[in-house]
C-alpha cells in the first residue's frame, strides 16, 4: 500500500506527540500523585503507536510486548494508590514503578519507521528487549 504525502505527514506528526507525550511523563514521573494522568498519557501513546502501524504490513510489527508493558504499569499504579506507595512503600515507586514507566518512554520513543517504495515499515531497535517484541 502506497502512502500519501498528506499520511506521511500524518505519521510523523504522530510520532511527534509521542515524543512530547513522554517527554510530560518524564517530567511528572518522580510524584507518585500523578499516577492517573501517567496513565492517561500511556494510554494516548498506545493509540498513537497502534494507529502508525494500523498503516505498516501487519507482518512488519508486534506491539503485543509494549501493550502488556503498559498493562503490567496499569496494574502496579491500580494495587498500589499514591498514598500506600508515598506512606508505606516510598522506595517502591522509585524502585519499580518509575523505572518501568522510563522504559516504556524509552522504547516508545525508540520505535522508527521508514516509507518505502511498497509503503511504510516500522522499525523495532534490536536491542530492545520487551519479549514478544521483534525486528522483522
């Protein structure tokens, strides 16, 4: 599938806003408090991610490994509320929650893309280790 000038556009601007969506993250990810809109920001980045490659060969890619890496956060931030993790558990955020949270920053800003003759293909860093997640 050949992709438009007005899409290639498109694409990028995308991964622009990722880039500025962990860029905010980043910024909040040391306050426990700003657990929800974490989440809300992760969320935009999944859409966005998934929306770029909605445009790749479905062989191209796996997002699969960076979804349940978003998931695993999800569910750190959800069993543990801002208030147990800052009074009872201070070391664990720091510890454990933000640095998954970096990491996802990190490999969603990490992911590229090229446009090809055929199309458009999303690359994946060979040194990015999330499992399921491959370079194909």
């Amino acid at each position: 599938m050949e992709i438009t000038e007005k899409e290639r556009l498109m694409l990028i601007r995308k991964k622009e806003g990722i880039c500025e969506l962990t860029l905010e993250i980043l910024d909040m990810v040391n306050d426990p408090r700003n657990s929800l809109e974490i989440k809300k920001k992760m969320t935009t980045i999944l859409s966005e991610l998934n929306a770029i490659a909605s445009y790749s060969d479905s062989k191209n890619y796996d997002l699969n490994a960076i979804t349940d890496l978003a998931g695993n956060i999800f569910n750190l931030l959800t069993d543990y509320p801002a208030k147990v993790i800052e009074d009872i558990i201070p070391n664990y955020w720091k510890e454990l929650i933000s640095r998954r949270i970096e990491f996802f920053c990190n490999a969603a800003n990490s992911i590229s893309f090229n446009f090809t003759k055929k199309g458009f293909k999303i690359i994946l860093p060979k040194n990015l280790n999330l499992g399921v997640i491959t370079n194909k």
